[in-house]
C-alpha cells in the first residue's frame, strides 16, 4: 500500500474533506499538522511553493490539494496510485 501523508490546520474544511474522501475509500494515511511557521515553510518547499493546505503527498510525490485529490479519485486514477 502506499505512503500517504496529509498537511493540514485544524480550521481548514479542504483538511476536513480530504480526509474524509481518505477514510471513505479505506487509504490508510499520516497527518501532519502545520502549527509553526517553520513548518509551513518546510512545506512550502517540500510542495513546490504550494501555500495552502491541505497538502497531499503520495509516495512523496506532491498531488496537490483537496480538489486535486477528489479529481483523481473521479477519474479513477488515485486507486491506481494507492496500488502502486
């Protein structure tokens, strides 16, 4: 199965939702919650300049966000990457 990490804040309902289409789909995943500004320029970085959370990675590759995700679960392929 593959390394799912999720970069959140406890205010975002994007957070919210990405977790939720997550847990519905059964994909086990990490969150990691952004509560300093170290770390949200840690993330900054690691996303490619990407400010806003949530913040998906799978396998360490950056996806994007929660619309990011949701569009690659209508389109069938995030089974396809949680599989490989």
């Amino acid at each position: 199965m593959a390394k799912v990490e999720v970069y959140t804040t406890d205010y975002c309902p994007y957070c919210v939702r990405a977790k939720d289409l997550l847990k519905r789909k059964n994909i086990a995943y990490e969150e990691k919650m952004m509560t300093t500004q170290e770390e949200r320029i840690a993330l900054m970085e690691r996303a490619q300049g990407r400010r806003t959370v949530p913040q998906i990675f799978i396998n360490d590759q950056g996806i994007g966000g929660y619309d990011d995700l949701a569009s690659l679960d209508a389109s069938g392929k995030l089974d396809e990457m949680i599989k490989g």
